[in-house]
C-alpha cells in the first residue's frame, strides 16, 4: 500500500464541509483502535456504501462485492492499530478494498482459466506469494521510499494527489479547486503515482 | 525522480491509465511480476469516483451488524455482582419453594371427610323460633344470669304487694 506520511504533506486535510472527516469520524477512529466494536460499528454504517460501490464497480456482482465489503471491514479492524491517519480513514478503506476487489477478481480469472494455461508453464497460484504478504511489505518498504519522494513530486501532480488521497474530493471538485479540467486532474494523479512507481522501484533496485 | 522505469512498466502504466479493468494479456503477465505497477493499478483504481449501484432492499440496514459479527474477539458481557447476587437469589428461591412442595407433599395429613350440615328451606327457618330450647326473654332464664345478692333482691322485690293498676279489670 502506497502510505504517505501527514508529516511530508504540503498540506493538511480539510475538515470543513466534509462530512468524511467529520469530528465524529475521527473520534470513531480512536476508539476503534482501542478496541470499541461498537465505534467500529459506527464508521462501517458511514463508509459501507462507499467501500460498496467500490467493489461492485471492479466485480460487477452483488454477491462479489458483498463478500469483498465483509472482507475489507474485517481486515480494516484488524489493522486499525497500525493505522496513523497518513490518509483519510476512507482513503485508507476504499484502497483496502479495492485490493480485496482486485484479488477476487484475479481468482475468479484462475478459476475460469482452461488448464492447458498452467501447464503451459504458468506459475501455479500456490507457489506465487499471497497479496497480503506482500501488501505488508509493500507496506514496511514504501513508506520510508514514498516519505522522501513524495516532496519530489511536480506541485500539481503533489497538489492533485494531496487533495484527492487526504481530503477525498472527487475528481470534479479537485478540478475546480485547482482550476483546470477534470482530465487534467487525472492526469496529475496519474502521472504522481507513476512518479512514486518509479521511485519505488528504483529504491528497491 | 531519478529512477527510470522500465519500458514493460512503462508501457504497463499507460495501459493502466487508459482501462485499469481491461488490460491486455501482456499487461495482466507483467503485473503478476511487478509488484511497483500492481499497487499502481491499485491506487489508481482506489482513487477513481465509483457510482453507486443498486443494491437489494434492506441491504445496508443488515450489513454493519453482519460485520461486526464476524468481528474477532467478540468480548463476553460482563455482569456485575448485583446481578448475579439477585440471581443466586432467585434460584434459591425457587429451590426452597420446590423443595417445600415436595416436603408438603410427604407430610401432608390423610384425606377427611367433612360433613355439611343438611340445608333447611326457608319456610322451615321462618316457622321456627330463634331459641327453640331456651327463651332469653323467660324470667327464669334470665334469673340465672344473676349473681346471688342480685337474685335476693329480685326475690325481695317479688314478695311486696305490688298496688293495682287501673288497666286491670
């Protein structure tokens, strides 16, 4: 998972008029991470149709997307702890989920696939390492990278990205607050995080 | 931004940029490899404005109750002790009041027979006297409620001359 540190951010989250950094949600939060089912409970009821909408839009399935919902909320609570607001709490979700969504996906494709593929050579899914070992170490390895790349960034590709990671604007909105078109924004987000792709890689190298 | 990306990332990142749900064969086979481009897709897709869809009825009324059920440990209610007091009381009681059933039970005295007293009509009631053996009102029973001094005075009292009336013939 792609972290970025609030203590290398241009910019803080903005609270005002957001309803996803509500007082409440915060204060959620930190009671989830002490172990308050109920507070979890509370940001499940508010982030549901949003982690929702994001598996159904990659799996196009109900009950995909259902058992995806579960299995990101269940994750999520079990890595609260670790969480340390480098985003927002929906940022943080909506990219568990959409990882949830994407490795369902990927099974269903194995699942589907003729079996002439694998034996074509293919490496078999039980010796590739599983997405949640390597989110982790996705996780441990890119944040120190990503703390120092993120000040590197071109300032709209970093102003983009900041607006849409932190304070969870859409598209439109972003484009209004910066002044340009929506394709623009895209374009500054997208290019950002192939600016922070090649950096990871080159730290790893 | 020092590093450069590799052309098959490169090329891979475009691919992502332009459809990230519908790649190419030779792109899906590069991100199984790169990590760095897998998570790209990841954020990129994370990032991009979802609709949201349909769902059935009632769906989201039941789901945060389904997850928190599915929550690792569920923590057991704790009860204080007043409440466990008052139902170690209740128990006893219940115990003692079983137990006293049964013990009523064992020594309850052997069945009688009562008799009832045969019912009279109301005609026979009306022809009868209220004492039929004793009359309060007879001067002998009423001198024997009388102490000695008492029944000597009466008897004094007896044995003057009383003076005619007039209502006598």
């Amino acid at each position: 998972m792609i972290a970025i540190s609030a203590t290398t951010l241009p910019m803080q989250p903005t609270t005002v008029d957001n309803p996803l950094h509500a007082p409440e949600v915060l204060e959620w939060v930190k009671s989830a991470q002490e172990g308050d089912q109920a507070a979890f409970g509370c940001l499940v009821e508010r982030f549901q149709r949003d982690v929702y909408a994001k598996a159904y839009s990659i799996l196009r399935s109900h009950g995909d997307a259902d058992d995806v919902v579960q299995e990101t909320f269940l994750r999520a609570y079990r890595a609260l702890p670790g969480f340390r607001h480098e985003s927002s709490f929906r940022t943080w979700i909506i990219t568990i989920a959409t990882r949830q969504a994407l490795g369902a996906r990927e099974r269903q494709r194995l699942n589907h696939e003729p079996l002439e593929l694998e034996e074509e050579g293919r490496e078999h899914p039980a010796l590739r390492v599983e997405e949640p070992q390597m989110s982790a170490l996705l996780d441990r390895e890119s944040r120190q990278l990503l703390r120092e790349a993120l000040p590197r960034l071109p300032d709209r590709q970093k102003e983009a990205l900041m607006l849409k990671i932190h304070n969870d604007w859409k598209y439109d909105r972003i484009a209004q607050e910066m002044g340009i078109s929506v394709g623009s924004v895209k374009a500054h987000i997208f290019h950002a995080i192939q600016n922070l792709t090649r950096h990871f890689k080159g730290g790893r190298a | 931004m020092n590093h450069t990306l590799p052309e098959a990332c490169l090329k891979t990142l475009d691919a992502i940029q332009t459809d990230p749900l519908n790649l190419e064969p030779w792109a899906e086979a590069h991100l199984r490899n790169c990590p760095g481009c897998r998570e790209a897709r990841v954020q990129w897709l994370a990032m991009e404005d979802a609709e949201s869809p349909l769902v059935p009825a009632g769906y989201f009324d039941t789901l945060p109750d389904r997850v928190l059920r599915k929550l690792p440990g569920q923590p057991v209610k704790r009860l204080g002790t007043r409440p466990l007091l008052l139902a170690a009381a209740a128990a006893l009681m219940v115990a003692a009041g079983i137990g006293g059933y049964f013990a009523g039970q064992a020594t309850a005295p052997p069945p009688t027979v009562t008799a009832s007293a045969p019912t009279i009509d109301t005609e026979t009631l009306e022809s009868l006297p209220e004492a039929p053996f004793q009359d309060p009102e007879d001067p002998i029973n009423q001198l024997e409620g009388l102490s000695p001094e008492e029944s000597r005075s009466v008897l004094k009292r007896m044995m003057v001359p009383q003076p005619p009336t007039g209502s006598e013939p």
